[in-house]
C-alpha cells in the first residue's frame, strides 16, 4: 500500500506533460469521447476543473497580496 508521502507516477512531471500533450493534440469530440470512454461524465470534470481553476486564481492573488 503506498504511503501518503509516495509520489504516484501521475504525480511526475514527465507523466503529466504526456497526458497534456495528448490531450491537446485531441479535439474536443475525441476529448469528450475519450472522457466518456473512461466512464467519466464530460460535465462533471469540467465542473471540477473549472472549480480547481478557481482555487488557484484565488491562493495566486493571496500570495500576491501577502508580497505587498
């Protein structure tokens, strides 16, 4: 079992990049079947990465604010 300090291979640089290159190769009908494929709900991830967008928005402009 790994431990919550082990880092997954989705976790690596070199991974992520991959599966972004892959994805951006893709248009956005092969995307979304791709998605559905996997036995995901197009929607909902893009729910969940329009709120994970947001998140980071928000911690960027806290640090920016606590830098001035």
């Amino acid at each position: 079992m790994a431990r919550s300090t082990d880092r997954l291979p989705e976790d690596d640089p070199d991974v992520i990049d991959m599966h972004v290159e892959r994805i951006l190769a893709m248009s956005p009908e092969e995307l979304r079947a791709d998605i559905i494929a996997r036995g995901e709900d197009p929607d909902r991830l893009v729910d969940v990465a329009r709120q994970a967008f947001e998140r980071a928005k928000a911690q960027v402009a806290a640090m920016k604010a606590k830098m001035q």
